[in-house]
C-alpha cells in the first residue's frame, strides 16, 4: 500500500513537472539565439553599421537573437572571419569586398578602377534593385548570403614620405587588399602590391617593411595611422565598398519570421549609413590635419591619366 501510494504521488510530480515544462516551453527554446558580428576594422563605417544593426535586431525580436559585435579582428584574422562564417561560426561579416575575392572573384568588381564617379554614385549602383539581384547571389554556394553593401571611401595612399604625383608611387611597396584587380594597377603605376591582413599592415609600416598602405581614409584616421606616416594622397584610384555577409548555415535555420527581420534591419540598417559615412569621411580629414598630417590631393589630370 506503501508502495502504491509513493508511485502515485510520483507519478503526480512527474505528470506535474511535464505540464509545467509543456507549458513554459522547452529551456533551449527561451535562450536566445546568439549572432556573432566581426569585421577587422575600428570606430569606421563599418563598425557603426554593426552596432546599429545589433540594436535594431534585439529590439525587434525582442531579445529572441542576442546580438554580439567583434571589431579590429578579435574573432581573427580576415581569411579565418571568412572561414568561420562560411561553417556558421560567426555568424556575419564585414569588410571591402574584395577581401572576399578568395570564396568568388567576383567579389573584386566593385573595386575595378575607374568603375565609380564619386561617393553617390557608388551609393546609387549598390542601392539598384538590378546589381543586388546579381551580386547578391555571389559566395550563396559558399556559404555567404551577401545582405547588405554600402560605401566605405575612396581610395587612398598613405605613406611615410609624400606621393604628390603618380610618378611618386613608383618603387615603392605598398600594402593593398588581396585581389588582383588592385594589385595589377599598383604594378602599372610602378609600385609593388604586397597584400596584408589590415593586423599586421601598422607594424609593417613601423619597421619600413612597406613603404605606404592603399586603404581609405575613415580606417587610416580612426586607427591613428598618422602617427607612423602622415601623408595621405586621394588618387580615389577606385572605390571601397564595404560588404555584409551572414553564413547561410546559420540563416537557414532560423524560423521565418527571424530571418524575415534579420533580412529586413540589415537592409534598412545599411541603406541608411551613406550620409553618415560620407561625413565621416570629410571629419576623419580634418582629425587628420589635426594630428600633424597632411593630405594632398592629386589633381585631376593626372587622375585621368
């Protein structure tokens, strides 16, 4: 008699703890899904888009992704980001396109020379429904679902003595991203292209192993590159474009309407960095004259030339 009524009252704790947990739902199911955000930059364009973009997913899935951003390389160097979100362990990107170039060469066409007039009209390509339908899908067999892609700046030339003329630029080393459709045009000009992770591209320039750094100037002021070298010559050779890329593993297996809203803020995030960035880049010159720099502007016939 003993015995049964034990088995009852436990069979009641059982049936109780069951209902509770049917009810609450399962554990897993109330912890929030974690996104992990990287990009090997500091304080710049891209890593202001991150952290709006953190903020607009936590709002509007209240909480259910909880939203973690990982600037100036923390997850690793460029290449290991990349491989990371491509198996789903990051869980987005982002960076100049052509850093992406070893998953699809494709990638490198946004910085091809000459391709962009200016800053808005970068904007107005990346923003036309008939380029997002066609370079969105590139890297999507690979692992990347390409999301979002706004401007990042015009290209520069930093170096430790002044390049006032193109004729300047020959023999010198200068760092570039790892594309060829960059580094053939520094060779035309008579410089050697010598591609870096951006980690290791500051103690390089320290110790004279290069001479210079192509990149633009929101990057080179925000991460203090005037005090190693302190001239900045706009060429604006060709264009950066910063590109947001989410591992497709991960995406997919997100219920609807989180990948609806992940989809949707990323999109609205993005599109609505441009004139922010475009400031940016005008108060990043004057911090730099400030610190002691100096850019020079290389003028326009040259630049046709």
């Amino acid at each position: 008699m003993e015995t049964c009524r034990y088995r009852s009252a436990a069979g009641r704790l059982f049936f109780g703890a069951m209902l509770a947990a049917f009810v609450a739902g399962p554990a897993w199911a109330q912890s929030p899904i974690l996104m992990k955000l990287g990009t090997p930059t500091l304080n710049d364009g891209q890593h202001e888009f991150l952290k709006r973009l953190a903020t607009a997913i936590e709002k509007d899935t209240g909480g259910r992704i909880k939203v973690e951003v990982y600037p100036a390389s923390q997850l690793g160097p460029i290449p290991r980001e990349i491989e990371a979100v491509q198996l789903g362990a990051i869980q987005g990107f982002i960076s100049p396109a052509e850093f992406l170039e070893g998953v699809d060469p494709r990638f490198q066409v946004l910085s091809a020379p000459g391709i962009f007039k200016d800053m808005n009209h970068v904007d107005r390509v990346v923003k036309d429904p008939e380029f997002r339908k066609e370079f969105y899908k590139v890297g999507a067999q690979r692992g990347l679902r390409v999301s979002e892609a706004f401007l990042s700046g015009p290209t520069a030339v930093n170096t430790r003595k002044p390049v006032r003329h193109i004729a300047d630029l020959k023999g010198l080393k200068l760092r570039v991203l790892a594309s060829p459709i960059q580094m053939e045009p520094v060779k035309a000009l008579g410089a050697t292209p010598v591609p870096l992770s951006l980690g290791d591209v500051l103690p390089a320039l320290q110790q004279g192993a290069i001479d210079g750094v192509m990149s633009v100037m929101p990057v080179l002021a925000a991460m203090h590159y005037y005090d190693t070298a302190k001239y900045v010559s706009e060429t604006n050779l060709s264009y950066a474009v910063s590109t947001f890329v989410i591992s497709s593993t991960w995406f997919n297996h997100l219920p609807p309407d989180l990948q609806k809203i992940v989809n949707d803020d990323t999109l609205r995030v993005g599109d609505q960095m441009h004139p922010w960035v475009v400031d940016f880049y005008y108060a990043q010159k004057k911090v730099w004259n400030a610190a002691g720099g100096e850019v020079i502007a290389i003028s326009d016939e040259e630049r046709a030339k």
